[in-house]
C-alpha cells in the first residue's frame, strides 16, 4: 500500500535548476519586487508559480486577519457609549427581520436571528444575505 506524500515535501529530494535559472529567476523575483517588473511580463510557469505561492501565503493569513477583524469590530463597537450600541444592535436585529420576512421562510424568528448572528462577523457593514457560493477559482 502507497502512503501518501507527505504534505511538508520532506519524502521528496529537492529540486534543482540550473545557475542560470536560478540567476534568471533571482532577478525576476527582485525586479518584480521593486517595480522594474510586472507580473506578465515573466514566462507562464512563473507566473503560474507566483499565483499558487501568493494564494497560499494568503490562505495561511486567513484565521489571522479574521481574529483581528473581529476584535477591531469588538473594539469599534466597545467605542460606543452604551445607549447608544444597544441603539445600533437593535437597528441591526430590526434590519436582519426585514429581511427574514418573506414568503419563502417558515421561521421568520429563527430565520432573522440566523441573519442577524452571521452580520456579527461584518458588524460595521449593513446587514444583507450572506453568500453560501465559494467564489475561488481553481488553480491549473
């Protein structure tokens, strides 16, 4: 039975390239860096490269930017005095059951509350449905 590859490359030998790739791509890297380079300029390997690397390096960011998206809300919402931020979280209930009330909904309750806790992530934002569709486009 094959194990699987092992997600941090360590079973496999590492890879080589030529000097002169290796020169060519230095070069490539620092020129995008410092803006002598655009990004379509370089072979399609690289750029494909370039896209499946920034891709990763932003997913690896996600649970970070999201805790700190929501404290900064947390910390927004806290400026409030608090007469004041129970005005604006009842406006926002109120607004999450406006949209509940439709003839498609069972529950409009249940249907509204559903609403207003997924507006918690995005409490500076108004109120709207959230989209269950993932929008990432696969990477050939």
């Amino acid at each position: 039975m094959n194990a699987a590859p092992s997600p941090s490359g360590a079973d496999h030998p590492r890879t080589t390239i030529s000097a002169q790739a290796s020169i060519a791509i230095d070069a490539w890297a620092w020129g995008l860096a410092d803006g002598s380079l655009r990004l379509w300029q370089l072979p399609d390997a690289i750029n494909t490269l370039w896209g499946v690397a920034y891709e990763q390096g932003r997913r690896s960011r996600d649970t970070e930017v999201q805790l700190l998206k929501l404290d900064a809300d947390r910390l927004w919402l806290r400026a409030f005095v608090d007469n004041d931020r129970q005005q604006y979280l009842l406006e926002r209930l109120d607004q999450a059951a406006d949209l509940a009330n439709r003839p498609d909904v069972d529950d409009v309750l249940d249907e509204a509350w559903q609403i207003y806790l997924a507006s918690l992530d995005n409490i500076r934002e108004p109120i709207r449905f959230t989209s269950t569709q993932d929008t990432r486009k696969e990477v050939a």
